[in-house]
C-alpha cells in the first residue's frame, strides 16, 4: 500500500550503504548505521526550504495572534465569517497554518517506510524491496557492539537468539540510545518554545502544549523504545539531532534578517527627521525679511505726523522767519 514511499526509501538507504560498504566492510554494523544515519540527513537535506518556510509561518501566526483572537472575539457566534475573515487575514499577511505542519506531515510517512524496510530483514527473505538476498543476508548478520539492528530489545529470548544476539547485548546499545534521543528531543522542543512570544506563551492552551512537547513527547522513546527496532532508534536519535542543529542555523539567519531589518528602518527614520530639522530654520530665515520690511513700513507711517507737525513749511527741517515779513510790511 506505501510501497510508492518504502521503494524510495529503501533506494536511498541502499545508496549509503554502498558507499559506506566501499569505505567499510559492507556487512558490518557500522556501514548499516551510518547509512540509516544518512538516510535521515538526506531527507531532512530535502525538507530544508520547506522547514525554514514553517519557521517563518509561525512566527508571523504569533505577530497576527492578537487579530486572530480579535477576529474570534467578534464574529464567535457566525463561523463561517470568521473563516471568511481569518482566510482574508492569511492572504493579505501571506502567512498558511498548514504550511507549518508539512514537514512533520512529511516525516510520518518516512517513518512508516522505514519501520516497514526494517521489518523486511529477516533470515531466508529472497528480497527486501530494492535489497537483494545478499543485502538482506548483510543486514540480518550486522551487528553493533553485538547488537542487531533489526531487533527489538523487547523481542522473546528465543527470537533475538534466531538472529545471533541476545537481550543483554541489546540492553547494552538500546537504553543509551532512548535516553540520548530522549533528551536530544526535550532540547529540540526547549529551542522551538523558547521562540514563542510573550502573548503566546500566555496563552493556556499553549502552556499545556508546551508542557507535553517538552516532557510527554521525549518520554515516548523511553517508553516505546524497548519495541523499536534499534535501526528506528537511530532514526530517531540522527533525526533529532540535525533539528536541533537547524534550528539553530535558521533562528540565527531570521534573527540576522531582522536585526538587518530594524537597523535600516532606524537609518530611514533618522534620515527623515535629519530632512524635517534641516528645512525648518530655512522657513524662517525666508519669514525674517519679510517681518523686518513691514516693522519698517509701520514705523515710518506712525513717525509721518509727527514729523509733519514739527516742520509745517515747503522743504522739511527748515522753519520760515514770519516776524521779518512784518516789519517789512509796515516800513512799506
């Protein structure tokens, strides 16, 4: 039924062995190890752009959360306009909720093809999708530190002896195994919380969420490790430990980004206010002359009368002698 993603699957597992069986013995547990190792990186490798568009997707749902719960508030009671309102939202912010889960989403299948490739090795199988008899004979006699790595440490004594180990041996590789990928999945799940915002983390919902990806989830490879193959456990340890790295590698690029960001808008703003403050005394140095000449004008017209007053005659600062005018009037 999956076999359009266990041929896949089982195609770039048989790769990295070759190429770690040429460098190695190709029957050795090693050789098997890292090829599962690598089978992780080359798929997560292909979900590195779709990763950093998740990352970028709930960080802006967190920035849009207050208008979600503004939008639940107002149109609570009429679902279908709330959908309307909070699709709108979506694409005008250009932010997708499901486009953060694809990844995840993606790595279900992966997982399922995996387990079910494992649980082709077993002693006599002809073949194993794209693993001949020869191959399914290499990977049923691998072993690390006397462990197989298609076995369970929960399996009967009788069934791991079929496969040449035996419960000690898996005791031995198995329980550091779950206790590492354990905690390499509290430590990826601390990284993503941490990046909430204030008001998420506020949020009761998500402290209850954050409570289980933090404690419940990391316990599930304790308590589901003993029935996992041990190939599965080094999926899930290599699994979490290329998260955790890009997580890193991608928050440190976004932080970048917007630190880059924030920088530029403040040098824009600074610019403008530099612009605002150097045209201001221009406008009014050109206002000054033009008070100056109306003071002038105004003071000239209120010293017109009195100066007329001062000098009644033709040509001003010259006063005329009347008395001689008399005299000689009478001497005439």
């Amino acid at each position: 039924m999956l076999d359009f993603i266990n041929y896949p699957v089982s195609a770039i597992l048989w790769f990295w062995h070759e190429v770690f069986g040429f460098v190695l013995d190709p029957a050795s547990g090693a050789a098997w190890a890292l090829s599962v190792v690598f089978l992780v990186f080359t798929l997560r490798a292909l979900l590195f752009k779709p990763f950093v568009h998740q990352v970028r997707s709930m960080k802006k749902m967190q920035e849009f959360a207050p208008q979600v719960r503004a939008l639940q508030e107002k149109y609570g009671h009429d679902r279908q306009r709330l959908a309307q309102e909070l699709q709108k939202l979506q694409t005008e912010q250009g932010f997708n909720p499901l486009g953060g889960c694809l990844p995840m989403l993606v790595q279900v299948p992966v997982f399922i093809g995996l387990f079910q490739v494992l649980h082709g090795f077993h002693p006599g199988a002809p073949s194993n999708f794209v693993f001949n008899a020869e191959d399914v004979s290499s990977f049923v006699a691998a072993d690390l530190f006397g462990a197989k790595l298609s076995n369970t440490i929960g399996q009967p004594p009788e069934v791991l002896a079929m496969f040449g180990t035996d419960r000690p041996s898996m005791l031995a590789v198995g329980v550091p195994l779950m206790i590492v990928a354990a905690v390499a999945t509290h430590f990826t799940s601390r990284h993503s919380v941490q990046r909430q915002s204030a008001d998420a983390a506020a949020n009761p919902q998500t402290a209850v969420m954050n409570r289980m990806v933090l404690w419940v989830f990391p316990m599930f490879a304790i308590i589901g490790g003993p029935f996992l193959p041990l190939a599965i456990l080094l999926y899930w340890l290599a699994n979490n430990c290329w998260t955790l790295v890009q997580q890193r590698v991608v928050y440190s690029r976004i932080d970048r980004e917007e630190s880059r960001s924030a920088e530029s808008a403040v040098v824009v703003d600074g610019a403008t206010a530099e612009a605002s403050t150097t045209a201001s005394p221009a406008v009014v140095d050109a206002g000054e002359p033009a008070r100056s000449a109306d003071a002038e004008r105004s003071a000239d017209a209120a010293d017109a009368p009195a100066r007329s007053a001062e000098q009644p005659g033709d040509a001003p600062g010259v006063i005329e002698d009347r008395s001689v005018d008399g005299q000689s009037g009478e001497s005439r």
